[in-house]
C-alpha cells in the first residue's frame, strides 16, 4: 500500500511540473504592465540621485522585484556607487 502511494505522490509531482514547465513565461521577458514599471524605474534612475528603496517605494513595488527589472533593462546597480547604465548589443 504504501508503495503506491510512494507511486501516485511521484506521478502527481512529475505531472504538476511538467504542466508549470508549460504554463512558464520563463525567457519571454517582462509582461507589458512589468515593462512598463522596468521604464519607468530606469528613467528614475538616471534622474537624480534616487535610491533603490526610494524607487521601488514609488512604483509600489518591492526591491526584490525592482532589480529584476532594472537588469532586464541593462541598468546596473552598485550599492556603494552611482546607478549607471549599460545598453546591451544584441
């Protein structure tokens, strides 16, 4: 009994992976309304000297999500150093 039950728990993972595998934007990019927010908060910061916190708090965002979006649009963030922006060539 427990041996089949070992088997169905196995079956329902592997199932329930496979379906997030399908259902996954992984390597889409951002949504529309994410691009947008990742414009937004790339224009704040090559503003003046704004800092992260200051900027995720006006796009009503946390910081976990902002750096996502400012790597996606090429920004690069130092804590110690001045934001800085680096456009991609591909």
């Amino acid at each position: 009994m427990a041996e089949f039950e070992r088997k169905l728990i196995r079956e329902r993972t592997h199932a329930g992976l496979a379906a997030t595998r399908v259902l996954s934007r992984v390597g889409e990019g951002l949504s529309e309304e994410a691009e947008r927010t990742a414009t937004v908060a790339e224009t704040f910061c090559q503003g003046a000297a704004t800092g992260v916190n200051e900027i995720a708090q006006g796009l009503r965002i946390c910081k976990v999500t902002l750096y996502p979006y400012l790597r996606h649009r090429g920004v690069v963030i130092h804590s110690h150093r001045k934001t800085t922006v680096v456009k991609s060539t591909t």
